[in-house]
C-alpha cells in the first residue's frame, strides 16, 4: 500500500459493525477535501449531521442527485447501482 497523501483512491471493504464508516469520516475530515459514497441515503444523511457537528455546514454537502450539488470541499453522496460512467439508471 502506498503513503497516505500519494492521491490514490481507497476502497475500505469488510463486514458489517466494523468500524469502516467511522474510519471514513476521520480520514475525511483530517484532510482538506473528500467524498464518501453510500448504499443508502438515510446513512448518507445520518454521516452528514455527524460531519457537520465537526466542520460546520459550510464546510460539507450532501448529495443525492446529479446537478443539485453545491460547491463544497467534502461531500457525501448516496450512490446508487444505475448511476455509473454518466449513467443515471434511466
């Protein structure tokens, strides 16, 4: 594995209750940008309220469709399995 900071992308897999969410917050929030994807939309929204609490809301977008972004350093964005390669699931 290479040094944290090399600009690669990460992909923390493993079971459930161990922990990857949270590691993906921290990770996140120690660095000056970052987007976190996930399965469901209420985590995406549960991670969000947490993220705010520790970086202000200024500082986070939650996204949930394509074009209703904000300008924002860090986002967190329910993806779903129809949206890939600018396909919407359409």
């Amino acid at each position: 594995m290479s040094a944290p900071g090399d600009g690669l992308v990460r992909a923390i897999l493993g079971p459930t209750n161990t922990g990857k969410t949270h590691l993906a917050i921290e990770r996140m929030c120690a660095h000056s940008s970052g987007v976190i994807g996930f399965p469901l939309r209420l985590l995406a929204r549960e991670v969000y309220d947490r993220v705010v609490q520790l970086k202000g809301a200024n500082q986070v977008a939650l996204n949930h469709r394509r074009g209703t972004d904000r300008p924002s350093r860090r986002a967190l964005r329910a993806v779903h399995g129809g949206e890939h390669a600018g396909h919407d699931g359409t």
